[in-house]
C-alpha cells in the first residue's frame, strides 16, 4: 500500500497537478474579462 501511495503522490506528480490547478485557475479568472484591444479598431 505504501508502495502505491509512494508512486501516485511523487514528487513529479505533485509538480504536474500543481502546474495544472495553476492553468485552470488562469483560465477560469481571465475567462470573464473582456479583451479591449479587439475593440480599439472600431
């Protein structure tokens, strides 16, 4: 069992959801801004 554990919570792992949780949390708090520079042109 300490084996499995070992392996799914390494510290390659960790890093990757921490990367991962990190994007999604961009996307979700940039999501709702509207991006002026589109609008300047007209």
């Amino acid at each position: 069992m300490k084996k499995i554990l070992a392996r799914i919570f390494s510290r390659e792992n960790l890093l990757a959801l921490l990367l991962c949780l990190i994007l999604i949390a961009l996307t979700i708090f940039t999501v709702d801004t509207t991006p002026t520079w589109i609008y300047q042109g007209f």
